[in-house]
C-alpha cells in the first residue's frame, strides 16, 4: 500500500501464546470498512507485511474466511486480533499478512501514511491531518486489485 522504508518487527497477542516476526513497512494504515471495524470496534490500524512470515503458537490461531479473498487471524486463547491475511493469487502467490499494529512490540518507526475504505468511515469519528496522507476510497482500492 505504501513506498515506505521496510523495519523488521515482533509482536504477540495479549497472552503471549501467538508471537510473530516479519518484515514490514513503516507506513501504518487504517482500514474503515463495514467488517474491519466491527471486527476491531473501530478502524483497524496495520502494517503491510513484505516476504516471510514467522508464526509461533500456530496451535492457538483462530482464521475466519472473511470473504472469497481474505480472512482473519486471532489468538483463540485470549482473542487479540493477530493479521488480516490477502490470500494467494495471481501477482501474490504466497499471500500477504497484515498485521495489526497494536500487536506490534515496538511502534516507534511507523508512520500513519494511508486510509482506504474512507467512504465508509462513520461520521462520529475522524483524524486529524488529512491532506499528510493518501486516503483511499472502496472502489480506488478495489480498482488496484483487478
């Protein structure tokens, strides 16, 4: 999603039975969509994985196919929110993990650079700042896809 530097990063659910390492970008992102924010009560804040992904605690993960393309991972222990996983396809054929960055052990590389599904964003909230960073609405993001 973003031109942004790449950091390596760890990060683990809330009781510590799911870790993670991967290499990310240091652009952090919100998702506003109808599904996302029912799944995070509000917009879920990511970062993009880039190549390989180090899962431990396997056994502990829970996945939703939360539609043709995508599902969602979380700790079935204790219910943290883990990634949002693009599945494999053309162009992608090993998928893409994006993780939540709450999740993410240290945060201080990131940089809040991009908003999609902006057109679906409730009215009771916003962020500041708009104009610093590229906001993205259901059908330019879906057109990236295709």
């Amino acid at each position: 999603m973003s031109d942004t530097e790449l950091t390596e990063v760890s990060g683990a659910c809330l009781c510590g039975k799911v870790t993670f390492a991967a290499s990310v970008e240091t652009g952090l992102g919100a998702c506003h969509c109808g599904m996302c924010r029912q799944w995070s009560a509000g917009p879920f804040m990511s970062v993009n994985a880039v190549g390989p992904v180090t899962l431990t605690g396997k056994e502990n993960i829970g996945r939703y196919s939360s539609s043709d393309w995508a599902e969602r991972g979380f700790c079935n222990q204790c219910g943290s929110n883990l990634f949002y996983r693009l599945l494999p396809r053309k162009g992608l054929p090993d998928g893409q993990y994006i993780f939540s960055a709450g999740a993410v052990s240290d945060q201080s590389k990131f940089q809040f650079d991009h908003e999609v599904f902006v057109d679906h964003a409730p009215h009771w909230y916003r962020f500041a700042d708009e104009a610093e960073r590229k906001r993205m609405t259901e059908a330019e993001l879906l057109k990236q896809f295709e």
